[in-house]
C-alpha cells in the first residue's frame, strides 16, 4: 500500500472513528490474532491493538495509530460500519465472494 493510500484512509478513519468491539470483531471475522494486525502495520504492536481494543491498560492509541490499524483491517476486506449500531462485515468482491 502506498503513501497516498495510507494518507486517503487516514482521513477516512479521522471522520468515522472505529471502537475496540469493531477491531476485535475484525480480528474475528479474519480468522487473526492482535498480533497479526501487528505483523501488517507500521508502528503497531500488539499491545498496541490490545490496548485499542480496552482489553490492556495503559495510554490509549494515538488516532495515528487507530488509523493504521483500520488501513490494515480494511485493506484485509473489512469494511466497517457505522449506523446506529456500529459493527462490521466482510467486503463483498465483485465476483460474488468476499474479499480476503
């Protein structure tokens, strides 16, 4: 993923922020674990990603680093959603499947 690609979902994920039931939710739908999210991210551990997900104390992610963590989720075929009840669910793909 390049630069402009990271900096377009940057903004995306300023406008509509995600909460740590949808990372862990994604996370589920993948089939991963944090540490996975890690592995795909810059600057991300899984400390990191536990800690968005309220499942570790400490300093919470900066919104930089919620917003790598949703770059990665959504490049993956999350797709997150944020209507009255927020949630997410895997990206349809053209050909009729879901997007992995």
């Amino acid at each position: 993923m390049g630069a402009a690609e990271r900096a377009g979902a940057a903004d995306r994920s300023e406008i509509t922020m995600i909460t740590g039931a949808q990372i862990k939710e994604a996370r589920k739908l993948l089939g991963w674990h944090r540490g996975q999210v890690a592995i795909r991210a810059r600057g991300i551990t899984g400390n990191t990603v536990g800690k968005a997900e309220g499942a570790y104390p400490g300093k919470p992610p900066t919104p930089e680093q919620l917003a790598e963590i949703r770059t990665v989720l959504e490049a993956a075929g999350v797709e997150f959603t944020n209507g009255d009840a927020p949630g997410v669910r895997l990206r349809k793909a053209t050909n009729g499947k879901a997007a992995t």
